[in-house]
C-alpha cells in the first residue's frame, strides 16, 4: 500500500481488525520511511446495478446519493446517523436482491419512500414531495391522509 504523506511504495500492516458486523477489515499501517500512520479499509466491491433515470440516462447506484436526499428530508429531525446508515444499508440491500444489471429510478425512489414511511412520517412526506413533484397543497394533502390511514389501519 503507497503511504499517502510520501508516496512511499511499501508501508506495514502493525493492526488489523474486523468492524463490527464483520464486514469491512480495517487495517492501522505504518510507513517505514516517513515514519506516519493511517489505516486503510477493505471491503467487498458489489457490481451495483444501473440506474436508468426517468429521461433515459444512465448512472451508477449511489449510496452516497440516497444518503444526501435522505439526509435534507430528515434534517431537523429525530433519528441518528446510525438509523440513517441501517436505512441506505436496507436500500442497497434492496437494490442488490432486485439482481438486474439496471434499475428504475422510480424504482429506487419506491424503496426510500417505504423505508422512510416506517421511519419517520415528517421525513416520508417531506420526500414525497419533493419526488412527487407536489404541486399545491392537495398534493400534501392527499399524502398526509395516506400516512393518517395506514396508521390507523396499524393501530397507531
């Protein structure tokens, strides 16, 4: 592993352990030559699908994506960053069962929405509308009695 301060080609591993779920090594290398530290992670590359957009376009699946809108329409609100990585991770999941090479957007944007629905309503709709396109308050409505009756369908 090249020493990202030196460039050093040959650095040693002096650490290595598995996260927590098992899923990722993290190793604590050192550099023999400029004597620094700093810790490389290894984990399993997955061949993501494709994500066909609703003009037609193609791109990879982003986790890094799904975190960022999932993020503005849980700002401000009560759920931790670790709710927020089980969520991208149920997605992902998700995304990989699906096991086609190219996925709908619609598709991915279902999937949040599912996933938020049962997390956080303020979040569900704050998505929705924005996914949605809401065009006036009928739309916010219609979705607000969505949420109203599948609670009381659940018991809530």
């Amino acid at each position: 592993m090249k020493c990202p301060f030196c460039s050093s080609k040959d650095t040693q591993v002096i650490d290595t352990r598995l996260n927590d779920d098992g899923a990722v090594v993290k190793r604590r290398r050192r550099c023999p030559v400029c004597e620094r530290r700093f810790n490389t992670f290894e984990g399993v590359e997955l061949n993501l699908p494709l994500i066909v957009k609703a003009n037609g376009n193609r791109e990879e699946f982003s986790p890094t994506k799904v975190r960022a809108s999932l993020l503005k329409a849980l700002h401000k609100r009560p759920v931790t960053v670790q709710q927020i990585d089980e969520l991208i991770e149920k997605i992902t999941q998700e995304v990989l069962y699906v096991n086609q090479k190219e996925i709908d957007s619609k598709t991915i944007g279902d999937m949040i929405m599912e996933q938020l629905r049962q997390l956080d309503t303020v979040a569900f709709i704050r998505f929705a509308s924005v996914y949605r396109s809401f065009q006036d308050i009928t739309d916010f409505t219609k979705i607000i009695q969505q949420v109203d009756d599948k609670k009381q369908i659940i018991g809530g």
